[in-house]
C-alpha cells in the first residue's frame, strides 16, 4: 500500500518489460504499425501552429463507446495492470491501455466507479504529477497527461481515466511554446491564464512552476483554468461541461469544448493539442482541405484572448 505518492522503485522497467509481455502474450492490441504520420504548419495571424496528422486506416478492436455495465475498467486485467495502489486514500490504479497507437500508452484510473464528468481532485492531479516527473522509457521520449471530461470532450469511456502518452518525436506543441514565453503563474485576481491571441479557440494555459508545489498548488492551479472554462461555456450557452485538460511537467492546457466531432472526424485532448488521428483517408483529406484550425475553431468556442475577468466571471 502507498501512503503517499510515490510510485514503485522499479515502476520505469515494470512499465516497458511488462508492456513487452503483455503485447508478446496478445494481451496488449497495438494499433500503431501501420500508422503514418506528417507534421505540418498552419499559419494563424503571422504566427506557425504545429500539428501532426496521423492516418491510420486499421484501427481495430477498440470499443466505439463504452457504458457503465460494460465497463472495461471495473476489473482490469492482471496482464495490463502497472500499478495497484496509488492516490492520497490507494483509490487509484495504473494500467495499459489495450489498444494504444503510441508504445506505452497508459492510463489512471479509479478503482471505483465515477464519473468522467468530474474534475480532477487533488489526488488525482498530485499522482499525474508525480508520474510525468519520474516517466521514463527511452532517454528522450517526452510525456504528455490528458483527461477528456465531459460529454463533448472525446472521451469513448465513462469510468474516471486520465490517459498518459509520447509527444512525436520532436513536436512542440502550441501550449508548451506559450508556456516556455511566460513567467511561472500565479493564480489570484490580477493574473489570467495565457492564450495566445493568434489562436482563434479559446484554450488556457498556466505555466508551472519550476520550484517544487504540492497538491493545494496544483488544485489552485487546476481550478484557474476550470474557472475560465466555466465562464466561457456560460457564455456561449452550453448545455453541458466539455474541456480538454494537458499536463505536462511544464505546463497545463484546458480547452472548453462544444462538440466532441467535426463531420465524422472525433477530437479529444490529444487533437485540441494538434495531434489529429484519421481513421480513413477521406477524413485526412477532409482536414487537408478545410484546415486544423478551422476543425479546432468549430469543435471549440471562440477565443477570449485580452478579455480580463470580471464580477461576472467564475
Ligand atoms: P477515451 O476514448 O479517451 O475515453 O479513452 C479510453 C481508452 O481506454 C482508449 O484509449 C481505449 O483504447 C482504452 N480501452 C478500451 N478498452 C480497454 C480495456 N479493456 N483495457 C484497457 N484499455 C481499454
Ligand atoms: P479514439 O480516437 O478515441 O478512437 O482513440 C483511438 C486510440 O488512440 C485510443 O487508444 C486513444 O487513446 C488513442 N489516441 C487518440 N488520439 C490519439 C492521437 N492523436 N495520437 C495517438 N493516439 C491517440
């Protein structure tokens, strides 16, 4: 049992040896042999967005939506399980995800039942903290934390997870160029989370600091960005509470969603943040011609760049 949140010494070389395994023993669906991948720019008022598209056109076997009774994380397979007890209360646990794209994919997920439409606690944020610190597979290979929460963020899955994955090698994505511009922030009334006012979506960014925090800064953090997220689905009317949330060592990123698609194309977390996965290759095209940005401006809300906070905000 862990009384904190550290992990298992030896929780580096249990993560690749065992994913070895459980692929070699078929336990693990990896998808990704076949995918093909290009990085490109779009130019959003003078400034260069980076996005990847991935085509990968035999995406097999993964439940389209899950439900609650069929719940794949009520009883997670021996074979993908990293880690048994983690979390403040032992609540959480760490396994594969069956059917990942990226080598290593992994996922936090509740022990019991709750529901993806809740934000993220303290625990949960302190114990994503605590694994993109300590993460390492090959030398350079960066990680990368998301959570799609709500009805119109992506998510195929009902039961609480928070998703962990590789960046391609050599991408930077938008937030981290916006965080690496930025002081450490801040959260009290004078300081606004970063958008970068070429973006047309709204997106909030907070860099974090480089000095150690615990899960009361991280919380305060979190919920900076929640509340920005709030006042813009008010703002638009929304009927549901959608957001994309990243976390990286470095940074968070919340993206308020409005819908979870655009035509047939799907956008979670790793899309708000310019990883576009195509499951045919009409929709590759479809992107190609309408444009990333113009994908990301229809499944989010408009951004709010230079709009402070006031007595009518969250
Ligand atoms: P999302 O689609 O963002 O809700 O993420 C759900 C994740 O769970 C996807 O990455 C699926 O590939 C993964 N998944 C689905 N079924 C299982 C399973 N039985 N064991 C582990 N992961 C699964
Ligand atoms: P989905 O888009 O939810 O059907 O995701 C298919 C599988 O790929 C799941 O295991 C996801 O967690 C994972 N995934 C989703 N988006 C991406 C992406 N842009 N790049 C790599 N893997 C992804």
């Amino acid at each position: 049992m862990s009384t904190d949140y550290s992990l298992p010494s030896d929780f580096n070389e249990t993560l690749v040896s065992k994913y070895d395994e459980a692929i070699a023993n078929g336990h693990i669906n990896f998808n990704g042999e076949l995918a093909v991948n290009e990085k490109i720019q779009e130019l959003a008022e003078g400034t260069n967005i980076n996005f990847q598209l991935t085509l990968l056109e035999s995406l097999v076997h993964r439940p389209e939506k899950g439900d609650k009774e069929l719940d794949p994380f009520a009883n997670p397979e021996p074979e993908l399980t990293i880690v048994d007890h983690l979390g403040k209360k032992d609540e959480l646990k760490l396994v594969y995800n069956k059917f990942p794209v990226v080598p290593y994919h992994f996922l936090l997920i509740t022990k019991d039942y709750v529901s993806q439409n809740t934000p993220l606690s303290a625990s949960e944020l302190m114990s994503m903290y605590t694994i993109l610190k300590n993460v390492q597979t090959q030398n350079d290979d960066e990680w990368f934390s998301f959570y799609n929460c709500g009805p119109e963020s992506g998510a195929s899955q009902p039961h609480k997870h928070v998703q962990f994955m590789t960046l391609p090698k050599g991408f930077i994505p938008f937030p981290q160029l916006i965080a690496m511009k930025s002081e450490p922030f801040l959260p009290n009334d004078k300081t606004e989370p970063l958008q970068d006012g070429a973006l047309p979506f709204a997106h909030f960014v907070a860099r974090l600091p480089d000095s150690d925090f615990d899960e009361d800064d991280l919380s305060l953090f979190f919920a900076s960005l929640l509340q920005r997220t709030l006042t813009t689905l008010r703002e638009h009317d929304a009927t549901h509470i959608s957001y994309n949330f990243i976390m990286t060592t470095k940074y968070m990123l919340m993206v308020p969603r409005s819908k979870a698609s655009y035509k047939n194309l799907g956008i979670n977390s790793c899309g708000a943040m310019g990883l576009i996965l195509c499951k045919n290759n009409d929709l590759l095209q479809m992107v190609k011609e309408d444009s990333v940005l113009t994908v990301l401006t229809d499944v989010c809300f408009p951004s709010s760049a230079g709009q402070k906070s006031d007595e009518y905000s969250y």
